[in-house]
C-alpha cells in the first residue's frame, strides 16, 4: 500500500530531478555568455542559433519546477517565492529579457541592434545562473524567515512566513552562497562550450571552444572543490525523534555516510563531468563532451538535492527559528493531492521520449555557414 510519507518522498525525487536537469540545461545561458567572444559575425551568428534551438527549453524547465514545488511543497512555494521575491523577480526578469532578445533580435528594423540583445542574452547568462544557484544554495545554508502557521486563523494578517527586510537578498551577504553561485555560472559557462563543440561544424569555432572549455572548467573545478569541501565540513540541522530540528555537526557528511547509493550518484557524476572536460580540451577532436558532462551534472545535483531533503534533513533551514525550518513532511501538500499528481507523473517519462526525439532531429546535422547563408529563420 502506497503510503503518505513514501508520497513525500517520491515527489522530492520528482523535484530533485526537474531541479537537476534545469542545472543542465543552463548550458544555453552559459552560452549565452561566450556569444561576446566569436571572433567573426558568422561565428555568433551560428552560435546564437545553436542555442536559440534550445533556449525554450531551459525558460519551460525554470517554470516546471516552480510549478512542481507549488502543487507537491506548497509552504516552500508561498515561503520562498512570496518571501524571498526580490531574488525570484530578479532570476525571473533575467529570463525574460532572454526570451524578448531571441524574439526581437534578428527581426527586420530592430532599431536597437543586434549587439544590444546579445548583451541582454550576456546578461540573462551571468545574472540567471548566479542568483539561481545562490537560490539553490539556501537549501544548505538557509535563509532569514520565519513560519508560524498559526496566522492562518489571524483574519486581519494571514500570513504564515516572515522574512527579514532584505527579502531573500540576504543570501547575496554570505560568502558561501557567492561562491555556489559563481560554480553554476562556469558550469553552465563550461557545458555551453562543450555544447558547441558538438553542435556546430566549423574548425574555428570549435578550436575557441576548446579553449573555453579548459578554461572556464579550470575554474569550475575549483569552485566546486570549495562548494564540496564547505558542505561537507558544515553544520545542518535533523529532525530528532521528538519531532524537533536540532543541529548535526557535519550533517551533509554524514547523509553521504548513511545514504552510500547517493555518495556514489556524486562520485560517478563527478568523474562523469572531469572525464568531458579533460578529453574534449586536450583531444585533437572530441564532440561528445556535452553528454559525459550533462549526465555527470544530473548526478550531481541529484545527490545534493538527497542530502539537502532525505534522511530526516530540512530542506529549507532557516536561520532565524530552526524549528521554523521546512522538511519533506510539514511543507507538502495533503495526501490526496499528492496521489492525484502522482498518477500524472506518470505521463513523464513519454513527455521526456518526446523531448529526446525533437532534440535528436534538430541536432542530427551539425549547424554550418552555409545553412546559416541559407536559411530563412534566424535568431
């Protein structure tokens, strides 16, 4: 019999992996970030089109997953999204002015110029990722609210969460939320190199792209190496068997420790992405990289995404009122809802069959000069 906690469970998993392949997915917005470094207007131009088959892509994932938190974690949604809404609005508005730039970009009396779009494209890359991933970081380090359900029944201020003045921009305060941030932002930076490589036929371009790989994977290993090192030697809180949330030294460390099936989804992701760096950068001719690296990410954020939710951990600490923290069991949604949507779920994987099949013939052939001389449809 299907039972309301194993619910919780499987709609955290459903979470952990829309969450992980938005994080690769975000290989359009690093992209995006090295259009400003085509050495020739043809070079961007088949750079902007190879992403802009793809851009949708990552803008639909950013708003399933918030639609999936609302119906499965309704009190992380109202929490987060209606507290913490001045770093929400910000990641939001990044990926809007993406979707205008694609639209508007190559669009006859754009009297803006191309350039001024391809910076908006510049922007939604650096500023999307970087607050997405200090968004994703307070999962581990928490965040300044507070949760009193009891105000439902106060009909002059119903309002369950508090949040300090600052609205979420707290996170940008901390050190290590910086630094979580910055490795998505040359993650993605990374992948969208190996993604050209893979996608576009011109030696040029895939030579630059070499080079970027080596060097904005250089940086992303060691931001991760702090990020790693940091979780692992820091302090979470546990739900006690008295239902109150107390704080574990070394608590990342140990769930890694009692979950073993999840420390090995990390280490075989991270091999997966080192191995894509290593053989595309220094192989005379090696176009897979995305792959090995794409796989190796969805690994990876699988098992932060375990150990920031399984194992009696609160998902959303907060630093204000630990017992205020947000867990699997007190923030979903009730039973009935729960079973309801996960007979849904089950459509997923012929929705994801469809998306690997229209992937596949968009990138069967790689982008040339030619086609993009010839093609009637440009971004």
């Amino acid at each position: 019999m299907i039972t309301y906690e194993f619910l919780q469970q499987y709609w955290w998993f459903l979470i952990s992996v829309l969450g992980a392949l938005l994080v690769f997915l975000l290989f359009v917005q690093g992209g995006q970030t090295l259009l400003c470094g085509a050495k020739t207007e043809g070079a961007r131009t088949m750079m902007v089109n190879s992403l802009g088959r793809k851009w949708e892509l990552s803008f639909t994932m950013l708003v399933v997953f918030g639609g999936a938190f609302f119906a499965s974690f309704p009190l992380f949604y109202s929490t987060s999204f209606g507290g913490a809404y001045w770093l929400w609005v910000i990641i939001l508005f990044s990926f809007v002015i993406q979707a205008v730039s694609y639209e508007y970009r190559s669009k006859p009396g754009n009297i803006f110029g191309t350039r001024t779009f391809d910076t908006f494209l510049w922007l939604n890359g650096i500023v999307g990722c970087f607050m997405l991933g200090v968004a994703v970081s307070t999962f581990f380090y928490g965040a300044e609210f507070t949760v009193e359900k009891g105000n439902l029944l106060d009909a002059s201020a119903p309002v369950i969460s508090r949040w300090a003045s600052t609205r979420g921009l707290e996170a940008l305060l901390n050190v290590n939320s910086i630094v979580f941030g910055l490795a998505i932002v040359f993650l993605a930076r990374t992948q969208g190199a190996l993604y050209f490589c893979n996608n576009i036929a011109t030696p040029e371009v895939f030579a630059q792209q070499k080079k970027n790989v080596l060097y904005n994977g250089a940086v992303f290993v060691v931001l991760f190496l702090i990020v790693a090192g940091t979780l692992l030697l820091s302090d979470g809180y546990q739900v006690g068997a008295d239902g109150k949330i107390e704080t574990v030294a070394y608590k990342y460390f140990l769930n890694f420790i009692d979950m073993w099936w999840v420390l090995l989804l990390f280490l075989v992701g991270v091999v997966a992405v080192l191995y894509a760096i290593i053989r595309t950068a220094f192989s005379e001719r090696f176009t897979c990289g995305i792959w090995y690296s794409g796989i190796g990410t969805v690994l990876v954020v699988l098992a932060l995404f375990f150990i920031a939710g399984y194992n009696n951990t609160p998902y959303y600490p907060s630093l204000l009122d630990p017992q205020s923290s947000l867990t699997i069991q007190n923030s979903s949604s009730s039973e009935f809802t729960l079973a309801v949507m996960s007979v849904v779920s089950l459509l997923v994987p012929f929705v994801a069959a469809y998306i690997i099949y229209v992937w596949y013939k968009m990138d069967k052939t790689p982008i040339t000069e030619q086609e993009m001389e010839e093609t009637a449809h440009k971004y």
